[in-house]
C-alpha cells in the first residue's frame, strides 16, 4: 500500500486527522498520522507537558518528518494542514515525498499578502518576543477567531476541548521574519518540473490563513505545470477536522487518486 503521511498544523493535535486515517485506509492506502517534535500521544499529555514543544521551529518540523517518511518502504503522499501545509510543500520540493496536498497551507517565503485577519490570528503569539522561546495556547475565544469562525459558537467550543494543544510560537516568528532572513525556514524550491504534483487549498473563510494566502502560494510556482489550486467556499481554518471535514477530505483523496495512478483505487 501506498503510504500517506499526514502532518497537523499549529495548535491542533494529530488525533483530529483521525477521520481521514479511516477514509485513506479504506480506499487502499497506508495512513500514518504521528505527531511533531515534542508532541504527546494525546491530547491531555501534550497540554500538561508545553515545555517540550517550547522553541520548535519551521526546520526541526520538517526534518522530523523527513526522517519518518525515509523509514517507509516508498515516498508517501503528504498531506498536511495549516503549517503542517508548509511543511508537507517543502518535503515534496526535497523529494521526499511523491506528491502533497496542502490546506490552507502556513504562507511559503514569497507571498505578499498579509490580510487583518491573519495579523490578528497571529497576535497570540506575536503579542510578545519571548514567545518564540516558548509554548502558547489558544484560549476559546482566540480559537473561535482563528479557526472556529466560520462554524457554530458550540462547534469551535467543542472542538478547542477535543483537539486543541499548546502551540511551539517559533514557526510565526519564523514567518514574520521570511522577508528578510536569506535562509529563511519558510522558503520552498518554486521549480514545480524537479518535483511530484501539488495541490493547494484555501478556505474562503479562514482567518489564521486567509484564501489570498493560500491562492498567492499556488501561483508562485513555476512553470505551475504540476501545480493547482481550489477554493474551499464557505470554509474556515478548521475546515479539515470540523463537522464538514468529509467534504474536503474527499476532495483531497479523489485529487490524489487521479494524480497517483500506482495507488489502488
């Protein structure tokens, strides 16, 4: 079986992948969904032990999963959301993986826009330097902003109980910083002939990643042969793991069938 390796975005444990583990698995592939650096097994673990994500960055997320996809017998398809988005891009373009699909990816060195809402999801953590030595955590509040918005006061409760977990703040300080830092973490090989198939998706209503964010991502890529993009309508940034989460992951999974054609069907 093909494998699949899905990667979790900033404040949001890997379990919420759970759902698409299932689809994945039913359809043929091997769905692998482990954590990042510093991550504990649940939820409850990974809120009372924040000191071990504290500093993680762009590079070190990347190279822990570049280290799990060299283990698998073959190059997995990556899928991955929000930084986990960013991060499933840069795997692609080193060739570590065969294809990726990126929701609502974290912005790659070289998008412009900057849109209110995103500086305002942001200011959690860039609120205060030291915080990019340190774990943050979203309260209810700043996660309905940020990721629950577009979905029922409840819903976003509900779901900031279930999945949601201390955040390392680096990789924003990372992004802040892109423009002007040479070898920022952030920036990917925009060549997209040395490399497998992308699709990226933005939802019309995030806020944490705006749609413009998402869409300037996919059109920096040159010749963007093997590049595409759409946009999720009515979707916000918890759009891979809130009630409507089968609606995109289907759309994800019927891209990769036509992509991937050795994968069984």
């Amino acid at each position: 079986m093909t494998p699949v390796l899905f990667i979790h975005g900033l404040w949001i444990h890997t379990s919420a992948w759970r759902p698409w583990q299932d689809l994945f698995e039913e359809a043929g592939y091997d769905a692998q969904a482990p954590g990042w650096p510093g991550d504990g097994a649940t939820v409850e673990e990974t809120r009372a032990h924040p000191e071990r994500l504290a500093g993680i960055g762009v590079r070190a997320i990347t190279d822990h999963y570049a280290g799990i996809a060299a283990r698998l017998p073959e190059k997995p398809i990556v899928i991955g959301h929000s930084f986990g988005g960013l991060v499933a891009q840069k795997l692609l373009a080193a060739g570590v993986a065969r294809a990726a699909v990126a929701i609502d990816p974290a912005p790659i060195k070289g998008v412009r826009a900057l849109p209110f809402a995103q500086i305002r999801s942001a200011l959690p953590v860039v609120s205060k330097k030291a915080n990019a030595d340190r774990s943050v955590s979203l309260t209810p509040r700043q996660f309905r902003y940020g990721f629950g918005n577009a979905i029922s006061r409840t819903e976003s409760d509900r779901l900031h109980r279930q999945y949601a977990i201390p955040g390392p703040g680096r990789p924003v300080f990372e992004l802040t910083a892109a423009k002007k830092d040479a070898s920022s973490p952030t920036e990917v090989d925009l060549d997209d002939l040395r490399r497998g198939p992308l699709l990226v998706m933005g939802g019309s209503r995030d806020h944490t990643i705006p749609e413009i964010v998402a869409r300037q991502a996919a059109l920096l890529y040159e010749p963007g042969l093997h590049t595409s993009y759409r946009r999720v309508d009515g979707r916000g940034h918890s759009l891979v793991f809130d009630s409507g989460w089968e609606t995109v992951a289907k759309t994800a999974l019927e891209w990769v069938r036509q992509n991937e054609p050795s994968v069984a069907r």
